[in-house]
C-alpha cells in the first residue's frame, strides 16, 4: 500500500481562556474591621458587619457579600444570593461587581444564563477600564457569544486587554495579525504579540511562533529555531506542537532525522485524540514504518482518526477492512468510510479521491440491495465522534 503520511504544520487557533478568569478580590471598603475579620477567617463577624454597611447602601460592603455568597465563605454557597448582592453594587456603578456579575450571567449560575446581559455589564466595567471586563467582553465577542458592531471592535477589546499585559489576549491577537482576520495580515504584528504571550509561558503561543519560524514569516526562516520551539509547546503537552515536531524528526528538519522520536511525538498527540497523529501512526504500523507492521494496531488507530472525520483514516480505514487486513472483512463497513473519505477528501487530493470512489464502488457490488441501502443510510447519518 501506498504510504501516505500527514506531514502538516498545524496552527493553533484562539484558544483563549474562560469567561471569569480575572474575577475580583475583596473590595477596600470603608469598614476596615470586618476586612480585617475576613482576613484573619472570621467570616461571621466579616458578614456581619458588611451585611450592615450593605443594608445602607454601600456598594463595596454589597459586593463583598456577593463574595462571600459566591465563594461559601460564612454563609452557604449560594450563585442566586451573590447575583442579589452583586447586582446592588453593579447598579451603583463599582466595576468590579459589574465584571463579577456579567461572568455569573456568562455561565449561568444563580440568574439564567444570557450571554448579552453578561456583555452589557461587561461592557459597563470595560468603560471604566477594567482589564478584567475587557478581556471577557473580547471573550464573547470572538466566541461568536455576543454581537459586536465589528470584527474591529473585536480587536480592539483584545489589544486592550493584550496591553496590559493579558497573555491570552496577547496569544488570540497574535493569531488574528497572523491570519489576517478583523486586522490586515501583519507578521510583524503577529510576531510581537505571540512572541510576548510566549514570554508568559502560553505553549499555544510557542507552537504558533514555531510554525513563523518554519515558514519564514515575518522573521528569517529557522528549522531549528522553529523545532526549539515546538519542543517547548510539546514538553507542556500541547497536541499540535507534538504532532508538528514528529514531523520534523520524519523529515530531519531542524533535529536529525529520527523516526523513532517521530512516532514517539505522533504517539504523544495521537493519545490526547489528536486526529493527524493519530492518522499518521495508522500509516507507520500499516507500513512498518519504524515499528513492526501490525495491521491490526493500524486498523485501531485509522479508526480512531476515521471516527473523528478524518478522510485519509476513513479512506485507509475503508481499504483494510475490504481486504480484511488487520479487522474483519466487512464490505458494507467498507462502504461506509470509502463513501466517506470520497464526500470529504479536499480537492488537493484529488487522486486519493478517485481511489475511494472506486473502493466505494466495489465494496457496493458485493453488497445486496438491502444492505447497499442500509450502508447509504449509514452514511447519511454519520457524525464524527
């Protein structure tokens, strides 16, 4: 069989982390006693006196009690309690209950969850300019979550909050400059915000700088530094940087060739479900290549990628199981991932493509025309996993 290996460099798109990641810490309010209480864990007295100072009308003593509510600090954990108190010091203009009630709100804890009332008081605390609010409203905005005017109000909520220092923020609009989306493509631009969301330790961050570096955008085309890089974001055990680096050691670029480190990355990637890898491993045992050839491990491994939509697994899949190479001869089976890898190959592949038309069409003659019509049946229902 041919070998057909997925020597790809994979991009890591926006990864960006969850809503509410920079909640707010306890308020400096004016009764400086019961902070004290909560600092020293006597959460009765903390609740106590700001229970009080809330009843008055203080914004931060309310919000302090939010706290408490949410966290289960005195009192009993209790999402639709805090939203109560939150709400009280978000009316009264206090940011950081804005952001703390808008992430509540996001999830759905304690008030139904409304992804445009949790941007509303997002947005609230982002005027004033709180990097918290900032970054969540980008958040919603990049996630599809919320509306925004424009993909350049999207950008802007990113900078602002990459700006101050946000790593994620910093990784999601690097991504942005590298792909030309919302922003005009600038690599340099791409550069400078991977580059410090790296700084930070972000190994999505890495694995996005190293494919610059392999392919020369916007710094000096560098194997090395490009397989430095991936290694960093492989030893944090990011799937695609693994994935990526095992191809490296297949070509010898950067690192010396090594199949056997190749297949020990592909095998990184492929246990964390990492579908090109997994693909690739199918092909190394279907071939023998750096491993003894074991069909029946390349059969587990192509339909694990096949099952996740993969069309080179579902293609390759189809092929063993209509020679009954590694799993059971089954050409119903075979239809199904040969008309499959045929739907879904791209055009690039065009020859492939052609081949799983032909392994569909076989498999079809020797079924009955009740089993052809289940196998279409199949097909038209499938998902991938």
């Amino acid at each position: 069989m041919k070998r057909w290996l997925v020597i790809l460099i994979v991009v890591i798109v926006a990864a960006a982390a969850g809503i509410g990641a920079m909640l707010g810490t306890f308020w400096n309010d004016p009764n400086s006693e019961a902070l004290a209480a909560y600092n020293r864990s006597d959460y009765a007295t903390a609740y106590r006196l700001w229970r009080g100072q809330a009843e008055k009308g203080e914004a931060a003593a309310a919000y302090n009690l939010g706290l408490l509510f949410r966290d289960g600090h005195g009192v009993k954990q209790d999402f639709a309690e805090a939203a109560r108190w939150l709400t009280r010091a978000a009316g009264q203009g206090l940011a950081v209950a804005q952001v703390d009630l808008g992430a509540l709100y996001a999830v759905g804890r304690g008030v139904p969850k409304d992804d445009s009332e949790a941007a509303k008081w997002f947005r609230m605390a982002a005027a004033k300019g709180d990097q918290a609010a900032d970054y969540d409203l980008g958040f919603l905005y990049r996630h599809g979550r919320a509306k925004a005017q424009s993909t350049e109000e999207i950008v802007r909520w990113f900078r602002i909050a990459a700006e101050e220092g946000d790593a994620e923020a910093q990784f999601n609009l690097g991504n942005l400059y590298l792909g030309g989306k919302g922003v005009a493509r600038d690599d340099k631009e791409a550069l400078k915000w991977l580059t410090r969301a790296a700084d930070q330790g972000s190994a999505d961050a890495e694995n996005n700088l190293s494919f610059m570096y392999l392919t020369g955008r916007g710094v000096p085309q560098s194997n090395e530094e490009a397989a430095k890089r991936y290694r960093r974001a492989a030893d944090k055990g990011i799937p695609e940087a693994q994935y990526n680096l095992g191809n490296l050691y297949v070509d010898g670029r950067g690192v010396p060739q090594d199949t056997a480190e190749a297949i020990r990355f592909w095998r990184l990637a492929a246990n964390q479900g990492y579908s090109d890898a997994q693909y690739n491993l199918g092909v190394a045992y279907d071939n023998g290549f750096g491993v003894r050839q074991d069909r029946k491990e390349a059969a587990s491994w192509y339909s694990a990628a096949a099952e996740k939509g993969n069309p080179l697994a579902q293609y390759s899949l189809g092929n063993l199981i209509a020679q009954g190479q590694g799993i059971a001869r089954n050409f119903a089976q075979a239809y199904v991932w040969f008309a499959l890898a045929a739907s879904r190959l791209p055009e690039t592949e065009n020859e492939l493509r052609e081949k799983a038309v032909k392994g569909r069409d076989g498999a079809a003659a020797k079924l009955s025309a009740a089993e052809l019509g289940e196998a279409q049946q199949r097909v038209r229902e499938w998902m991938p996993k």
